[in-house]
C-alpha cells in the first residue's frame, strides 16, 4: 500500500502553484504535506520537568510552548530557542492536567488546573528570573469551587477574560477575572459559587435509549474557533455532546442539583451507543480477583488508583454490558474548520464525525462508504434484526456498473475507475493470503477516496469484500464496521447472498445467534446450490445450542454460589464495605460539602505488598505499606434497584420509572471515520489532535509509547513513531509550521520535524530507531483493547507511582495521575 499515493497531491505541483497561481490556502497544504509527514523525526528533548508531562499547547503565534507536570510545576519554553523561559511553582498540590495561555493577553497571562480540584492563574509579568527557585508563585487569581479534579480547561479566541474548567465533579464552570479573582468567596461554601455553566451531575447515559441519570464526569472540553458559541465536552460515558452557549441557562450555582441542559447533538459511532454503563467488575494482582473468590462483584462497580513501586498488578477493571472496559471518552475536539469533531475513546479507538450533518445527510444515504447519518436508539436492533427491507425501503435489484444519474463511464475517470479495480483484485488477494489488514487498507482507499466516481456494482463488490477482511481480521469492532458495509450492500442488491452471509458471520462473532441464524437462512434461499451457506446455517444452529448449554450452566453455576446469609450472590459491599464511617471525610472537604458528590461512598482500602519477589520476610524494608483509594459506584440499572430512587436522579422526577416513562430519546451523530491501530487504555488524558492548518490529518497517543499519524479521508495509517518509554498522552501541532510536540510518561517533551533523510513509515525518537514491523505493534494493541471481561489490565500498562506526604504526617500511597483512575 505504500505505492498507493496519498490524496494531498504531488508536493512539487503545489509549490510551482504558488508562482502560477497564488492561492491563500497553499501554504496551509504544505504545512503537513504526506511527503512530510513520512519524513518526520525527534530534533530534540526538552528537559525541565519531574515527572509526567500531562498537558502541552501551543500560544497562538506558536512563539512559546507551554507544559504542566506531576511535579506541579507549569513550564514556558520558547519555540524559536528551544530552551526553558519560566519555570512556575504553581503551588498545587496534586499533579496539573491541564494549561493555557489567555487569549490576547500577549501570553502574560496563564492559566492551570490540577488534580486538587483548582484552577490557578498566573501572570508572567510578575515572575521575576526564570523562577527556578522552589518558592511558589502567588497567583494572580485562585478559583477553588471545583470538588474533583480538573481535567481541561478552554479558551475562546479573542476573549482575554474567562476561561473555562472541566472537572470529574459534573459541572463545566466559567471564570471571569473581571469579576472576581477566587472563587468561592472566602468564608462561603462551594454551593454559594455561581459560576456553574453546565451541570451534568445528572448527565451520564448508560445508553441512546436511557435518560441521562448519572454523574457525568467531564474529562475534556473544547469551543469551536470558527464558531465560539459552540461548546464540546466529553465525559464518563460513550457520548460527546455539542452545546450552543446562546442557549444555555445563566451561571448558577452547585447547591441543588439540576437536569442536564439540552444539547444541540449527541456523538457517538453507533455500535458503542447501546446499553453503555457500569454493570460488574474482576480485578485483582498476580492472577487473583480483588477480595478473594472467583464470583462476580454484583451491583458495584469499582475504579481504583493504580498502586506499587515499582508498579504492581493490584488493578480492577470496570466493565459495562458491551464487555467494553470502562468505556469513556478521553478528549474531543474540534477540527481547525469547527465542522468536524474528534473523538478518543478510552479502551476504544479514534473517531470522527461531522458537525453539519443535516446538510450532507440525503447524498450519504447513498454513499456506501460513509456511515455519517443521524442516528436513534431504535436504529441500532433495526441494523442487526433481518428483513427483507432496509429502513423501510424495497431493496435494489441487481446493478450494473452505472452512474446513479444515469450517464456511462467517461475516458477521463476510465484511469481512476481501472486503479479501484485493481485495488479490488488486491483486497481479495490479501484475503486468500490471510493478510486483511492491507486488503481492508485497498478498500479503504476505493470507498473513501474514490466512492464519488465507482458504480454501484463495483461498490457492492468493495464493501462484500472489505466486510470479509474485517471478519477475517477480528480486531477490536471489526464484526460491526462488517455489518455496516454489508446493511449498505443489501441496499444496493438485494439479489446478492453476499451481504446476508457476512452479516450472519459478523453477528455470530458477537455473539448474536438467533439474529445470525436469520441471515443465514435468507442467505441460503438466495444461494441454496453454495455450499459455504448451507455449511453457515448448521454451524449456526450448533451455536445457538452450545450458548444454550452454557447460560444453563453459568445459571446453575451462579445457584451454587448463593450467600447462605442473605440468599444471594456475594456483592462488593460484601467483600469490603462495613460502615459509612470511613466516608465522612475526603480528600475534597468535609462530608457536609459533597452531600451532591459524584460518588454513592467512598473508603480507603489498607494494603500491603512485597517490591522484591521474597514475600516471607514481614518486617523486610521492601515490603510496602500504603492505602488503596477506591471509588465505590452503585449500579444504576441493578434490579433491585428499579423505580427506586436515587440522589443521582434528576430532582424534578418524581422516580426513575416516572422518568424514563416521560423520557424521549434524542437522536446522535454516527461516525464518519475510523482510526485504529494505537492502543489507549491506561490513561484518561491521552489527546487526539487534527495536524495542521487545514487538519488534513489525526495523530493520537498510545500506551506502547509510540504515537500515530492517519490520513482522514481515508483512514490510512500514514506514520509510527516512538516517542516514550512508556506512554504518549499529548500531541499539539504547531500553529503555522509543521513541528509537532509530543509527551507522556517520560519527564520530557518531544520536539518532532520532518528532518529525517529518507521517507519512512516508522521513526524513533530517544528511545532509539524504531525497527519493528508496523502491523506486529498494531496487533499487539489490538490485544490490548480487545481483552474481555475476564482479563486483567496488563502489567506494562501500570506506570511509576510516586509517595506523598501528606499534612498529618502519614505516607499514603498516590500514583502519577497520567494513569487512568
């Protein structure tokens, strides 16, 4: 697939372009050309931080970088130097996750937030030196009325007044320095802090078809820079959500909690939609589940913070119903045009979708290489359930190779036409080889570069064949981008079995039997002389009565397992809670400041555990002694638990029954392209960017301590590089020119250009030149998200932790928060 040219055009036609005929975008096509990108590499390290770095941006004349650590220190590095201006002592205390320079400010003033809840501003003016020296930094204004911990802050360009904080509490809050400079006043509650913009402590969804009842805890935020009234945040569950600022309510406070504002669109790729939420959870270190036994933990779910130095395997995993592990978004943001949006998914892969959907919905409705419609809840079993029509429409008949609007192929697409052809020929190559990564990669290409100019007849014939490859290949979703491609074919042909066969492999792979023996049934009336179909509908059957036997057996299994005590199943609380006493107080305040807190209880688990592999020594110096904070969720969709209330209910319905009887599900916004290939699992921070002026391209972090770099039209994966020893969180791209900075795990940042000699699809960084095969690293991460509900997080995943001390004299254990929590 390297032959095949990328869609930017010849480098060398663009340039003369600028003489011939001067464009004002031309330089914005060069500024990340693939001729470029391919020949990306490390020009230096910037050294000044402690600890991970969680957080790099860009000032808008891309003059100055700016960093914040877990070494709660904020950095300033000049670009054109390439050396460290201001190093701040922010005085938090709790790792920064979040920077910003203030707009037209002329950079003096910068913003942070932390994992102690607050959002800090400096102004550089009054640094005197490079402040290297150990005594924080006054701040210029202190806003403490978040109650979790600060994820992201935004800024709106052109405005250098307010800046906007995104914290694990549920609210988004708006901090104007023209009106006050702490926050919440002193001597007043958090509740008596009227700077709440949204308030999404009711906003969670379990799924499309559930009303928003949860704490959504917000992890990103990000406003339109062509249209600053439009406001993305992204959260603890699987849905990105687009505000219109003009819309919403005035600034309240946090005293009471409030049903989530309307919002102008839902995102979220379609299969990721249904039932997403906390159901049960396995977890535990070398092997054993947490709190002994081997049943599962009922109607808890669990989040921890990793523990150990050096790292050990003490993790839980939260898992929902879709066997996706704690399935959350870790950043969104918009494209630099502000019609698209990006979306990161935690233990998922990169998304994107379109802002403007309503405008191109009817011409993709046709298009069958793109899924970009509007969605609803009902819309998701209507992909997956047979009938003889598709959305209520009859099907096609057979097709030939004709243009939708009637005229015959012309000699100037006759070249274009002959490639999809031959990139055809080479994805059914590719699935006889056992090779469907690239074959899926030629599809790709036809469908998404070229699906403006195939007929229908080649068209049905690339989606069959790329929903082959994705079964084939069985990476992580690959069954339900396989049902797409062929719910699209059976609108095209309805004559074809092709598409119905495929469907009935793809839902047996998930599981579904009785809906794939459907396909396979009305495959075979369609094709009754082949074979393969006739071999598919008795496989089926046989799987229909293996799934039979064992949700017999789990049944009878889960029976023998019945606490004697209480005539059920032994629960969580169980195995570990014994008494609110342990909750009255927090890390946040007193309990009487978080009777709304995102969480039903928490308590402190006490540990203890070897660093050396001899365990029999108790009174050896290795052995570590520490508490283990644990999160304690309780269900919202147990049994037990329907119709009964709950503090995490919206106020103004009267029960939950009440409340989804009234609930009318919104519609979403499905995917338009996939990224795959990285691997973001152990952090909650990691960043998927748009490269370049005209964002042309995506990159993104992973936990292999590479980062990646697609095309977005198609989906190519263009570029690996390694970029730290453990992982990368951050990329940011230069404004204007194509240089791109990179963190992670490691205490330095990144400085990649493309100065490397030759072109290559890999590059090294520090670590050393990056020699392993492309496709191995991907299938490796392809393991990694594809682990069932009975794995266990892998140990590479856990990163170095760090002891603090804390005021009343006692070592409590923490970790380098660029962990996932």
């Amino acid at each position: 697939m390297d032959s095949v040219p990328y869609f930017d055009g010849n480098i060398h036609k663009i340039l003369d372009t600028r003489f011939l005929h001067p464009r004002p975008d031309v330089n914005q096509s060069l500024q990340t050309h693939s001729s470029l990108i391919r020949r990306l590499s490390q020009e230096k390290d910037l050294q000044g931080h402690l600890g991970c770095v969680n957080t790099i941006a860009w000032n808008s004349k891309g003059s100055l970088l700016i960093s914040g650590s877990d070494d709660t220190r904020m950095n300033i590095w000049s670009y054109s130097g390439q050396k460290l201006l201001h190093s701040i002592d922010t005085g938090h205390t709790a790792n920064i996750f979040c920077t910003k320079f203030i707009p037209e400010t002329s950079d003096d003033l910068v913003a942070s937030g932390a994992g102690d809840a607050e959002v800090r501003l400096f102004n550089r003016s009054r640094i005197s030196g490079n402040g290297l020296n150990d005594i924080p930094i006054v701040p210029s204004a202190l806003y403490q009325c978040h109650t979790r911990r600060v994820k992201k802050l935004a800024v709106e360009n052109g405005n250098p007044n307010v800046v906007w904080s995104a914290s694990e509490d549920g609210t988004l809050r708006q901090h104007d320095f023209r009106e006050s400079t702490s926050c919440p006043p002193a001597g007043s509650p958090h509740q008596e802090c009227h700077s709440v913009l949204l308030d999404l402590r009711n906003g969670a969804k379990r799924s499309l078809a559930d009303p928003p009842k949860q704490v959504l805890a917000l992890k990103s935020v990000d406003i339109s820079s062509t249209r600053p009234h439009l406001l993305l945040v992204g959260g603890s569950d699987a849905f990105a959500r687009l505000y219109d600022r003009r819309m919403l309510p005035p600034l309240s406070a946090c005293g009471k909690r409030m049903p989530p504002p309307p919002c102008v669109n839902y995102f979220c790729p379609m299969h990721l939609s249904d039932r997403i939420g906390w159901q049960t959870l396995r977890g535990g270190g070398g092997g054993g589940w947490v709190g002994g036994g081997d049943g599962l933990m009922g109607e808890w779910g669990l989040v921890c913070y990793y523990v150990g130095i050096p790292p050990i395997s003490i993790v839980t995993v939260i898992q929902n119903e879709s066997g996706h592990p704690s399935l959350h978004l870790t950043h969104v943001t918009f494209s630099p045009d502000g019609s698209e949006v990006l979306l990161s998914y935690s233990g998922e892969h990169v998304y994107l979708m379109n802002v403007n959907n309503g405008i191109e919905i009817l011409f993709l409705q046709y298009a069958a290489g793109a899924n970009e419609v509007q969605y609803t809840s009902g819309d998701v079993s209507k992909l997956t359930t047979y009938s003889p029509t598709v959305n209520g429409v009859e099907l096609q008949p057979s097709v030939s190779n004709v243009f939708p609007n009637g005229f015959n192929t012309k000699k100037n697409i006759a070249a274009k036409l002959d490639k999809c052809r031959k990139l055809i020929k080479y994805a059914k190559k590719s699935l006889e080889d056992g090779t469907p990564y690239y074959g899926i990669e030629a599809c790709n290409e036809v469908l998404n570069g070229y699906n403006h100019i195939i007929g229908p007849a080649l068209k049905h014939e690339c989606l069959c064949t790329r929903a082959a490859l994705l079964l084939k290949r069985k990476w992580k979703n690959d069954a339900h981008m396989a049902i797409r491609d062929c719910h699209t074919a059976r609108k095209i042909d309805k004559s074809a079995y092709k598409p119905l066969y495929y469907m009935s492999e793809a839902l047996s792979q998930l599981g579904k039997h009785e809906e794939a023996l459907d396909f396979a049934v009305a495959s075979h009336s369609l094709a009754p002389s082949k074979s393969e179909v006739a071999e598919r509908v008795e496989k089926v059957k046989k799987d229909i009565v293996v799934a039979e036997t064992e949700k017999n057996s789990k049944t009878n299994d889960g029976a023998s397992r019945i606490d004697g005590r209480g005539g059920r199943m032994l629960s969580l609380s169980d195995i570990l809670y014994r008494s609110e006493a342990n909750s009255d107080t927090s890390q946040d305040g007193p309990r009487s400041d978080r009777d709304d807190s995102d969480y039903d209880e928490e308590l402190e688990l006490g540990f203890e555990t070897s660093i050396s592999d001899d365990e029999e020594h108790d009174s050896d110096p290795n052995i570590l002694h520490g508490n283990l904070n644990l999160r304690i969720h309780r269900s919202g969709d147990s049994k037990e638990n329907v119709g009964a209330s709950s503090s995490c209910e919206s106020p103004s319905s009267s029960s939950s029954q009440n409340g989804r009887a009234s609930y009318q599900p919104e519609a979403a916004i499905d995917m338009k392209q996939r990224f795959i290939g990285h691997c973001n699992v152990g952090t909650d921070i990691k960043q998927a960017n748009f490269l370049g002026q005209r964002g042309e391209y995506v990159a993104s972090g992973s936990d292999d301590g590479r980062w990646f770099i697609w095309e977005k039209r198609t989906g190519r994966l263009m570029k690996i590089l390694s970029g730290d020893e453990s992982v990368v969180n951050c990329v940011q791209c230069h404004p204007f020119d194509f240089v791109v900075a990179t963190s992670g795990i490691d205490s330095t940042i990144k400085i990649w250009t493309p100065s490397a000699p030759v072109p290559s699809s890999v590059a090294g960084g520090s670590a050393g030149p990056e020699t392993g095969d492309v496709l191995v690293a991907m299938e490796n991460n392809q393991q990694k998200l594809s682990r069932n509900r009975d794995s266990i997080l892998p140990f590479e995943l856990l990163e170095p932790f760090r002891m603090h001390e804390f005021p009343e004299g006692s070592l409590r254990l923490r970790p380098f928060e660029c962990a996932q929590s």
